[in-house]
C-alpha cells in the first residue's frame, strides 16, 4: 500500500468518526431544544402561510367563494385545476413547501384563495357548491 493510499483510508477513517460525532450531537441537540424548535417552526409556517393568503386574497385572508375567514381553513387552489399535474411532473411541491415556492417565484398568477371545503368541492364537482347554488336560484 503506498503513503497516498494510507492517507487516504486515514482520511476516510477521520471523516466517518467525525460525521459519526457530529450525527451524535445533533441527535442530543435535537432533543435537548425540540420544544423551542418546533415553536419556531410552527410560527414560521404560520407567517410564511398568512404573507401567501394575504397576498392572494387581496388583504382579505377569507374564501373567496364562500368568505368563510380564519387561516386554519384557508388553502390554496390552482385556478385551472391543473395542481396535480403540477405536482407529479415535480414543476412545484405541495404542503409548507409549496407555499414557500410561491413566496420565492413572488407570487405567480394561476391561484385564488379557497377554504377547504369549497377547494375539495371544486376538486369532486368541477365547481363549488355555493356556485351551483347562485345558478340553480336564477
């Protein structure tokens, strides 16, 4: 075995022993600060989703069918429909991460704020049921 080829198996040999300690701390840090960790966490995605519905409803933060108001129900909805098509050819993910890619590519058109139930209505019905309503009344 030649010096360069021992340098390098010592090389390895260093680089797995550190990676095996620095896995180690992060693991004991993890535990030790998770409470604070996930506090932090949940109040950046509680920001990041309120600047994206704010900006997509017009400062309203309510559906924009129904009008139904309060973050928790709020979600995203593509417009077209074309959302799982988007996601299975990967052009955008979907949850958390997909509100931070709207943020990052400053807010495409092609999306409207939706509650939950109107957006899965949509989903199942081609159309929301409040929307069928006001055509069925005139």
């Amino acid at each position: 075995m030649t010096s360069k080829e021992k340098n390098n198996e010592y090389s390895r040999k260093v680089y797995r022993k550190n990676l095996e300690r620095g896995r180690a701390y992060n693991r004991k840090s993890y535990w030790k600060n998770k409470e604070s960790r996930d506090k932090k966490v949940k109040e950046y995605h509680t920001k990041v989703k309120s600047e994206v519905m704010t900006h997509y409803s017009d400062g309203k933060l309510a559906c924009l069918c129904c009008g139904v108001k309060g973050l928790v129900f709020l979600t995203i909805d593509h417009i077209n429909g074309d959302g799982g098509i988007k996601r299975k050819t990967k052009e955008h993910k979907k949850g958390m991460m997909f509100y931070i890619w709207l943020r990052v590519h400053k807010y495409p058109k092609g999306f409207q704020v939706l509650c939950h139930n109107c957006n899965q209505a949509k989903k199942q019905l081609s159309k929301c049921p409040h929307e069928l309503l006001e055509t069925n009344k005139n």
